[in-house]
C-alpha cells in the first residue's frame, strides 16, 4: 500500500522510487503498432489532437494560398468554378472542424485539464480515445472525398437549397454532412470528458473559487459545446435526410423553409465562435498571469465573463442572418446582444492590461505571441462591433470585409493563443525548452505577413468584393489589393516553416527544461516534463488558486489510493472534497474497433439509408466489448472517510 | 469545507484509503456524464420540437392534407411508458442496497416493458396517415417519432445487456451502479416520449 | 450631432483610399440609404479608432516596462495597492465602453429607421427575381400589357423612391448594390420588400453577394439612373414587342432562333418564343451587358456566348449552340436589331 511510502513532492526525483516504479507498470501504456491504438492516458491522446489539427491546419493554409493565387489577378484562369468551390469550402470545413476546434477545444483541454486539477488521467479514457478516433474518421472522410474530386462544394456552412437535392446531385454535400457529424461527435464526447474531469477529479482542496481560469474556460466551453453542437447535428442531420430519403424540411415547395436550416446552423455557428476563441483567451490568462510575475487581476471579474460569454454567445445568432429582412425589432434585439459581448470581452482584456501594468512583465517567448493576440483580436473585435449595426452589416456582409473581420477574430483568437500555449507548454509536453530565437523570427513573420494580407482585404470589402466568387472583372479594380493581400501568404508560410524548424531541432537538441522552466503556478509543473503515465506520483493537494506560487511546503498530499490498480480520485464538483475512488478503465481496443464500425455506418449512410439498420449491429457489438466489465472490479466500503484536517 | 481565506494546518498526508470505491447517485462520475448525454440528446429534441412547430407557422393547415396520426396504438404506449417508470424506480431504490436478486428482477421488467414499447412503437408507425416524402409536416413527425424510436432501441439494448450482466458474478460495485443510472435514462425516454406523443397525436387534433 | 463635422473628414479618407474608382464601393454612395449607412459606417469607425488607439497605448505602456527576453523567472510579487487601482481603472474603462456601445447602438437604430423609411409617395415598383445565375427584373403593373420585363439591368428615376420586392425561382441570392443600399438575400419560398432611391444620376454596379453555386461570380446587375422624362420613354420602349425585323438577314436570323435551341428558355414578345426559363430578349440590344454583366453587348461577344456560353461562364444554364457561321452571323444581326 501506498501509506508505507515516505511522503515527496511529485518531481524527478521520485521517479527512482518503488512507488513510482509500481505506478508505472500499474498505469503503462501498451507499445507497439497495436498498442498505439489501444492508448488511452490523455497526454498521448492530447497530444494527438494537436498533431493531427495541425496537420489539417498547414492543409488548410495550402487551401488558403490556392485561393490567393487564384485571385492575384482578374479573370484568372488556374481554377475553374467547381475546383475552387470545392477549395473554398475545404478552407473553411477543414480550418473550423477540422483545426480550430480540435486543436483549441480538445488538443489543449485533453492534455492540461488533467494535469491542471492534479488527476492521474481524464474522466472517461475510452470514450476520449474513441473521439480521437473518430474525428481522424470525419477528416478522413472529408479530405478522401476532396481527393477524389467530390469535395463538398457548397461553402462550410452549406446553405439549403445550394445543397439540397436539386441543385447539389451527386455526394459532395453528403460527405460535409457526415463530416459534421463525425467531427460534432468527437467534440461532444470530448466534452463530456473533460467536464466531468473538471468537476469530479480536481485535486483536494482546489475549490470552485480556486480553480484556476483555464479550468473554468474549459468548463464553459464543454458546456456550450454540449447545448450548441447537438444544433449543427440536427442541421446537417436533417439536409441529409432531405437529399437521402426525399424529405422536405427545407423544400419551400412542399412546406419546408430554407431559413429553419439557417437557424439551426447559427444557433450553432455563432457559440462556436466562442468554443474557438475561449480556450484562447484561457491560455492568454494563463500566460499574462505567470509571465507578469503576480496573481491575475481580476479573477472574479474575469470567471464571470467567461460564464456569461457563453450565455450570451447562445443568443446572438441571428446577426448572420441581417440580410434576410428581419423585422425591425428583432433586429434592434440581436444588435443589442451582438454588442452586449463586448462587454465580457472588454472585461478581460483590462484585466490583462491590469495585470500587466501592475506587474514585472518578462516579454519572453510565449509572451511575446500575447501581445500578437492582444494586438490582432483587438482589430478583429472592434471590426466586430460594426458588424453588429445594422446597417452597416448589411453594406459589407459576405464581402471580404467580414473575411478580414474573422479571421482577425478567429486567427486572433485561435492561432496566436496556439503557439503561445505550445511554446509554453512545449516543454512540459517534450522535456525541452523551444528555441527563443526562432520562435521570434517566427512571430515577427507570421504576424507581419498576417497584418499584410488581412488588413488589405478589409478595403476589398468596402470596395464591393464579394466573397466565394472565383473571379473577378479587370474593371473592377480589384487587382492592386487582392496581390497585396497575396503577398501576405509568402511571410506567413515563412513562419510556419520556422515554427516547424524550430519543433523539429528544439525537439532534440533544445535546452532541458526541468519540472518548472517558466516557474508558474499550475499544478501541471510540479511533475517532471514530460509527465509519467500516472501523471502524479501523489494526487496533490491546494490551499489557493496558484497552488505552486502559494502552497506552503508542507501542504498535503493525498495518499491511500492503491498503486496495483488504476485507482483515481473522485471529489466533489463544489467544494473539490474526496468523495470516492474510481478505477480507471485502462488501454483498450474497443475504442479503436468501436469508432472503425461507428465511421463504416456513418461512411455507408452517404450512399444509402439502409446503412443505418446494417451498420448499427456491429456498432452495438464493438460497444458491448467496450462496456462488458472485466477484470477487478473493487469492492465497495460502506464507511465514508471524511476530509482529514 | 473551512474557511476559504485562512490556511487551515493539516497532516502531511490526506489519507483516502478508506474512502469508498463506488457511488451511488449524483456522485457517481457516470452519472454526471449521463446528464451530460441527456443534455445533449434533449438539446436535440428540443430543437426538433422547435423545427416542428416552426414549420407549422409556414403552413396555413396543420397538418396539411393528413389525416392526424391515428392514436389508438399511441395511446396504449404511452401507458406502457408510464407504468415502466415503476421497475426503474424500483432498480435505482434497490442498487445501493446491492441487493442483486431486486435488480435483476427489476431489469427482467423492465425489459419486458422496454420490448412492449418497441413492439408498439413499430405498429405506431403504420398508423401515422402518412410518409415522411409527401411533405414537411410528414417528415417531421416521421423524424420526431423515428428518433425517439432510435432511443428506445438503445435503451432496450442497454437494458438487456444490463440483463445479461445481472445473471452473471459480475454484477455488483459500478455494476449495480450503472443499472441505477440506466434508470434516469429511461425515466428520460419516456419524459421525450410523452413530448413527442403529444405533438403527433395531441398538437395536430387540439392545437 | 453635426453631420457634416464628421463627413469632411471622413470623406477626405475615402478619397485617400488606396485604388477607390467609386462606382462599386460601400464608401461612395449614390442613394440616401447607402449615404446614412456611409456617415454611420464613419462615425462608429472613429469612435472604435479612438478606442483602439487608447488600447494600443495601455498595452504599449503597460508592456514598456518588461524586463528582457531571456530573464530567469522573477519572484512573485504581492501588490494589494495595485489590486485596488487597478480594480479603479478597470471599472472606469467597462463603464466608458458601456457607454460607448450604447451610443453604437442607438446611432446604429436611427441609421437604420432612416434607411428603411422612405416617406414620399408614389414609388415605382419592381419585382426582381433571382435565377442560377441571372436577375429577372420587372416593372408589374395591374394590366398585364403594361408590365415591362427585362434581366440584369434596372432602370429607374432619380429622386423616386423604389419600392422592390424580392423572391427567388431557385437558391438564396443576395441583391446589392453598394453605392445604392445594403443587402437583401432574395429567399425562395419568401417574398420581401425593401426601397430605395438614387440622388445621383449615373449607372450604379452590383452584384450577387450570397453564395449560389458555380457562377455566383458572373450574377451582377446594373441600376442605371436617369431623369424621369429618359426613364419613361425607355418604358415606354420596353412595352413595345419585338420590332419586325427590317432587312432580310436579321429576318434570317429571327428564323434561326425561332429554330433552334433559343426558343425552348427565351421569349422574344411578337414573336412564337414565349419560354420563361432565360432571360427575355424582347429588347436585348438596348443593353449594356449581357450574361449578366459577364460580357460588354457587341457582336462577336454576342456571338461568342452564344456558340459557346460554357467557356465563358462554365455551369451556366444555357447549352453551346453549334451553329453555322452564316446562321450565327444573321442571329447576331438579328438580335442586335431587338432595340
């Protein structure tokens, strides 16, 4: 048992000792090709998310340059209408479901959540690995089909009736439907997760009030997840069954309505905005915090923000939709929610400010990509409140104007977050420090090409360039900027290939960087880089909100928890008192097979309904092998302990 | 919990050994998830209720040159649904208690139920006065009912399995626990059940 | 607020934009409606400067103070008096920001009450319809011999208030204009109405601005301004069928289209093509354009499209036509002849 042990701190040091020797055989991950796809610690998950995101990410950026280059001049003549509809709508399905979500929201929560509520692994192993699987599955599915010239060619939000059964034959907007789904399912299963790790496996002592921001981003964001996903699914859900089966939801000949499906994919569309953009802000107030060397300023204001971006971010929708004519009043309304965000968002960036100014700022690295994001999202959030008036909403929607908009908002608020968060992170997933040098010649590329290229389209839009068109008029005197805004592309790729550089040296040769290089106050630092499969040689205990920075030295460690099986701790969601133990599932094929039978019924419903009842047996099948319990299941003890003071 | 400014003295050590291995109820992590799920798969029902009376809106009869659906075979299920809501509460009462021959009972009536209310559901669908291409009033009501079906038959077979596990040795500790939380999930199908019967067979003959 | 304190100078920077030709352009209004949106485009954009440029001087401020690149991690600091100024500063920026979007709002309100009341009376209607990928465009009138139908280019008077209302024969388009009003998608299955009314005599470009498949891109449309008295003698024009072709080739060539694949989508009133699937070419040659604003209305674009419009515009709706050359010479006659 574990009590025999003598008590220490979770560092390297520990890693000769008999208890870190059982845990690790107790939590060892199988190796081999089979054994890659029985994994289920959340470091590898997470860090598969990221690799994989990334990877569509630089895809998605190709598909972005195809599209620079098209428009370099008039009447260009290197894509047709059908290919560069095809790219377009690639861009945008690959960058939003394929990126930005599964990078921000699950490649970053997957990894950090648990590390950061002092958890041996995620709540729910299995069904995260399964929603790793099945997110390769959509990408898989949507990427196949472009490559084989059936990409969906309807733009990523595939408007009924473009995409329904009349004027899209043939299965470009299938597979974006599925696509949808696959990936909406992924996310939803990912949210699960990481909320119930969030609210039942944060360490002894780490209050609601002493949760540390990231943790309550996540939180909000599993939960706008779980109520706006499900809206996109029935969208998509139903245009399926429209072009599949013959029904008429958004037939107006027949009593259905083109602008139901509108609702139904904005009431998704627009909270997603903010599942992309609060697991940035999280990492900015992560960073802003540990890099002006105080506490945050505002952690109140700042956690009541985030809650309420996630309400009100639910009831804004309709502003993509001002151009349809809306009654007035309906639109005073929105206009009033659009610019009521603002307000959240406004109270966390003076928090940052605050805490920057009252602080000892050290401008190093991942700081430095801050500044990169308090400077582009700025841009893009006041562009947004002019977006939000009416009127002129109605001049420059669907132009490039809105194009310069989100992407500043969504570039912003996603990918400057991104590498802040992996150059910070980058040691504690890798060991070693990522190189300062090449991270800054990084940024200063990618931030000068980004401001070139987006900045411009901003005067494209007021000067009537619509979006999704494949060309243009030589009279329309669009050439000058649209080459400007081409040129962006060549410093932004520049920097891509740096950060590449900069990984694959840092990777080996990078300075070693030790439990705590940045000396922040996240519990994830206080084991070894990167973390041993149990993550923590004892589940910690807090007495504050930066337990690292606070935690007196002879704070508590949790012990009794048995090392010869996966056994966790459960505490309570409020006040984070242990409740019970857990046994963690542990490596599993199951979710490998389940997400291959699960992907076989959803590839097969494309080309026909019936795959449903066909496909759903061995889907029930590999999802009883999954659940069928096995092994040693612990007895339980009536007494309950209570917290030992 | 103390207070939360002032630092509290403890012992080195939080000992959680004695603490016990399974839960029963809210605390138990599966069930927190399979509130989650509700959430999401009645954020679906919602929406679809939402979708169906929208559509209504757009069309000047409702329904549109049906017949409402027939309601005979509607009705009988909607008792079934009802009075199955006693085998769950009596699983979810006696899993604490570990006692296994209660659940295993439970879980043979409730599966019973749960067969009855699939067999009925298939007849409801011969009853509905119309298919799901005539128009968009049709498609609602074939979706709204096919996907409430869609849940009974993963409940049917999560009761079974569920069953099957409860003649085994292994049913007891996270076992019994989970056939207390399958409970709140069919309290949940039949909650939507009664929804969705009342906007088929009650909003198209009263509304 | 004084209009014309903040339109000096937001002009002079639409003037100072970069490559700005002014006949498509959000920023040079020819219609009141896009003339408020501009003045309120411009006076939410230096209010959101002014912001932006505090913010940019808080960050920079804020940020002046750090220590180097590469400097070992500091301790941390406790700092209780900072808390409390600090908490004093955030406070007053929300409270500015409140304050500024409200005044966002309210301007945003007005603007848009403005742009969407129209007080004078008898406006002329219009009914513009959209197709995969043109403009249907008519003047309806309650005698069905009085309705003008044409596609792509809209004529109107200056100074008359238009009142148009929308729909669509196949997918969402968006109908917009820039220098005339903002957008209005053209929903199948809805019927809406918007208005406007050009101050500026002049021929006003838009274009399709919601995504509608492979030629979203060649969907413009032209609003073509002129004095009343111009405006009517061109209705009147547009009422007349058909003149009777005058020479014996563009009798010839009414003889081609009358036989070939032109009748099966087109109609040419005064004559037996009647079908509503194209545009109607009763008066094609008193257009600029054709293809909807993709080729300048001269013979051998004329010609061009017709042998072949899916070069031009791949996707389009209308099939190559191989015809002779002698055939397609005197259908060009002829068509040029339909003033």
């Amino acid at each position: 048992m574990a009590v025999a042990e003598p008590i220490v701190a979770n560092d390297q040091d520990a890693g000769q000792s008999g208890l870190a020797r059982r845990l690790a055989h107790t939590w060892r991950q199988p190796k081999g090709f089979l054994g890659w796809f029985c994994n289920t610690h959340h470091t590898d998950i997470g860090i598969r998310f990221m690799v994989t995101a990334f990877i569509f990410l630089l895809l998605g950026g190709v598909l972005a340059a195809m599209i620079r280059l098209q428009l370099i001049r008039p009447e260009n003549s290197l894509m047709g209408p059908d290919l560069y509809n095809q790219v377009f709508t690639m861009h945008g399905s690959t960058m939003i479901f394929l990126f930005a979500v599964p990078m921000m929201f699950q490649g970053f929560g997957v990894y950090i959540v648990p590390l950061m509520c002092g958890a041996r692994n995620i709540a729910f192993p299995r069904l995260n690995a399964f929603s790793y699987y099945l997110y390769v599955g959509g990408a898989l599915v949507l990427w196949g089909g472009f490559l084989t010239n059936t990409g969906p060619d309807v733009g990523w939000f595939a408007y009924v009736p473009l995409s329904g059964p009349a004027y899209s034959p043939g299965h470009r907007a299938d597979i974006w439907s599925q696509m949808i789904t696959f990936t909406e399912v992924s996310a939803l299963g990912v949210a699960i997760c990481i909320a119930t790790t969030i609210l039942r496996h944060r360490a002894p002592g780490m209050t609601l009030n002493r949760m540390p921001i990231l943790l309550w981003e996540k939180l909000v964001i599993s939960i706008a997840v779980i109520f706006a996903m499900p809206a996109v699914m029935i969208a998509s859900g139903l245009l399926l069954l429209d072009r599949l089966v013959g029904t008429h939801f958004f037939n107006p000949a027949e009593g259905g309505d083109v602008l139901l499906y509108q609702h139904l994919f904005w009431f998704f569309g627009h909270p997603e905005v903010y599942i992309i953009f609060l697991p940035g802000a999280a990492i900015i107030s992560t960073l802003v915090e540990c890099f002006s060397r105080r506490r945050i300023f505002g952690y109140t204001p700042i956690v009541v923000s985030v809650v309420a971006t996630g309400f009100i971010g639910f009831s804004v929708w309709v502003h993509h939709m001002f151009a349809t004519g809306l009654p007035q009043l309906s639109e005073s309304f929105f206009t009033a929610a659009s610019l009521m965000i603002v307000i959240p968002t406004g109270t966390q960036f003076f928090c940052w400010v605050a805490t920057i100014w009252y602080g000892r700022l050290q401008l190093r690295l991942p700081m430095l990509w801050c500044f990169g994001f308090f400077f582009v999202f700025l841009i893009g959030g006041l562009s947004g409140v002019m977006l939000a008036s009416v009127p002129v909403d109605l001049q420059v929607h669907d132009t490039y104007f809105v194009v310069a908009h989100f992407h500043y908002v969504l570039i912003g608020g996603a990918l400057f977050p991104m590498f802040a968060g992996i150059y910070f992170w980058f040691p504690k997933m890798t060991g070693r420090m990522a190189s300062a040098k090449l991270g800054a010649w990084h940024f200063w590329l990618f931030f000068f090409g980004f401001n070139i290229t987006f900045f411009t389209l901003h005067f494209l839009g007021l000067r009537g360039m619509p979006r999704r068109i494949y060309t243009y008029g030589p009279d329309m005197h669009w050439q000058g900027l649209n080459i400007l805004a081409s040129t962006g592309v060549i410093f932004m790729t520049a920097g891509l290939l740096v950060f590449l550089a900069n990984v694959y040296r840092s990777m080996h040769t990078g300075e070693i960087a030790g439990n705590n290089p940045w000396e922040d106050a996240g519990l994830e630092w206080s084991v070894s880089s990167p973390p041993p499969p149990y993550n923590f040689l004892h589940v910690p205990t807090v007495s504050g909100r930066d337990p690292l920075w606070e935690d007196p030295p002879d704070q508590p460690v949790v012990v009794g928890l048995r090392d010869d099986i996966r056994e966790t701790l459960v505490t309570h969601s409020l006040d984070a008192d242990p409740q019970h133990k857990d046994e963690d599932p542990g490596p599993s094929i199951w979710p490998f097979l389940a997400a291959v039978t699960v992907s076989a019924a959803f590839v097969g419903s494309i080309f026909t309904a019936w795959a449903i009842p066909i496909g759903a047996p061995p889907v029930i099948a590999t999802l009883i092998g999954w659940l069928w319990p096995r092994g040693q299941s612990p007895t339980p003890l009536p007494n309950e302990v209570p917290w030992i003071h | 919990m103390d207070s939360l400014i002032e630092p509290i003295r403890r012992p080195r050590a939080l000992d959680v050994s004695g603490l016990p291995s399974v839960a029963f109820g809210h605390r138990n992590t599966t069930w927190l998830a399979n509130v989650f799920y509700m959430a999401i798969e009645g954020m679906m029902f919602a929406l679809m209720f939402a979708t169906y009376f929208y559509l209504r809106t757009r069309s000047t009869n409702w329904p549109p040159g049906h017949l409402p659906p027939a309601f005979t075979f509607g009705a009988v299920n909607a008792v079934v649904l009802v009075l199955s809501i006693v085998p769950a509460w009596w699983i979810r009462k006696r899993a604490p208690d570990a006692n296994r021959r209660a659940v295993r009972n439970g879980l043979l009536i409730l599966s019973f139920f749960a067969l009855a209310a699939t067999a009925l559901r298939v007849f409801e669908f011969t009853a509905l006065n119309c298919r799901w291409t005539d128009d968009a009033y049709s498609s609602t009501v074939w979706v709204l009912i096919g996907m409430h079906s869609g849940h009974l038959a993963t409940e049917l077979v999560e009761t079974l399995v569920l069953l099957a596990i409860s003649f085994t040795s292994k049913m007891e500790g996270t076992r019994l626990a989970d056939a207390a939380i399958n409970s709140d999930y069919w309290y949940f199908v039949v909650v939507t059940g009664l929804i969705v019967d009342s906007l088929i067979y009650g909003t198209t003959r009263f509304l | 607020m004084n209009r014309e304190f903040v339109f000096v100078p937001a002009r002079f920077s639409a003037q100072a934009m970069p490559l700005n030709p002014g006949h498509h352009s959000v920023l040079h209004p020819a219609a009141s409606q896009a003339g408020n949106i501009e003045w309120l485009y411009w006076v939410i954009f230096w209010i959101l400067f002014a912001v932006f440029v505090l913010m940019v001087a808080a960050f920079a401020r804020a940020g002046a103070k750090s220590r180097v690149l590469d400097d070992a991690p500091l301790p941390i600091i406790e700092d209780d008096d900072g808390d409390r100024r600090a908490g004093w500063a955030v406070g007053s920026a929300l409270a500015i920001t409140v304050l500024t979007l409200f005044v966002v709002l309210v301007l945003s309100v007005i603007t848009g009450k403005r742009v969407e009341g129209l007080t004078s009376k008898n406006p002329i209607t219009i009914q513009i319809t959209g197709h995969q990928w043109w403009w249907e465009i008519s003047y309806p009138n309650s005698q069905a011999d009085q309705t003008v139908t044409t596609a792509n280019e809209i004529h109107v008077p200056v100074g008359t208030p238009v009142v148009v209302f929308t729909n669509s024969a196949d997918v969402i388009h968006s109908f917009w204009a820039p220098s005339i009003t903002g957008k209005r998608d053209l929903l199948p299955g809805y019927s809406s109405a918007f208005s406007f009314q050009v101050d500026r005599e002049g021929t006003y470009r838009g274009q399709c601005a919601e995504f509608c498949g492979l030629q979203h891109a060649h969907m413009g449309f032209s609003i073509i301004a002129e004095p009343v008295d111009k405006f009517q003698s061109w209705r009147q024009q547009q009422l007349k069928p058909a003149i009777e072709p005058a020479a014996s080739e563009s009798s010839r060539g009414r003889e081609v289209f009358l036989t070939h694949a032109c009748v099966m989508c087109h109609t040419i009133r005064g004559t037996d093509a009647g079908s509503r699937v194209g545009p109607d070419l009763t008066h094609i040659a008193s257009r600029n354009m054709i293809a909807a604003e993709t080729l300048p209305n001269t013979a051998g674009a004329l010609a061009g499209w017709v042998v072949d419009p899916q070069r031009i515009k791949p996707g389009t709706q209308m099939s190559p036509n191989p015809l002779a050359p002698d055939e397609l010479q005197a259908l060009v006659v002829y068509l040029q002849s339909l003033q």
